[in-house]
C-alpha cells in the first residue's frame, strides 16, 4: 500500500468505528440522518480504495434508508461517478 492508501484505509476505520453512535438511537430521524450522511462518506473512501464490491454494499443501505425514510424529509444521493464504478 502507498502512503496515501494507508491514510484512505485508517479513514475507512474510523469512519466505522462511528457508527456506534447511531445504533443507539436507530429510531430519531437526526440519527438516521447523520447515520446516511456517514454511510456515503465511507462510500467515497471505499470508491478511492476501488473497493467496489463494499461500495454496492454501502450504495444498498443507503438506497434502504432512502426507500424507507425519503417521506420525513431523509435522502442522501449517491454520485452517479460511483454508482456507474460499482456497476462495473
């Protein structure tokens, strides 16, 4: 891994490492709010790993949170640059 690999990888780490936070308040729309906001943040450094099969994960829970929350105001769009790479 190069350097800046190492640095995308910690990023990865302690990104998820945050989610703790959310899970214990999995029904207030703030948390699962920021829980999303979280999620595509992770989505982005995975995309800079090329870590595709992790980005269609991530892209899934956020379409879920998207699906179900969308009406209380709970939407977080996924670029289309990493959708199409995913995809792939």
């Amino acid at each position: 891994m190069t350097g800046s690999t190492v640095g995308i990888a910690a990023a990865a780490s302690i990104l998820n490492d945050a989610f703790w936070i959310f899970e214990k308040h999995p029904d207030k729309l703030t948390y699962i709010d920021k829980n999303c906001e979280l999620l595509r943040c992770l989505l982005d450094v995975y995309h800079k790993l090329n870590n595709m099969s992790k980005c269609r994960e991530l892209i899934a829970k956020i379409d879920r949170i998207n699906d179900r929350y969308r009406e209380q105001g709970v939407f977080r769009e996924v670029s289309e640059e990493i959708c199409k790479a995913a995809e792939s």
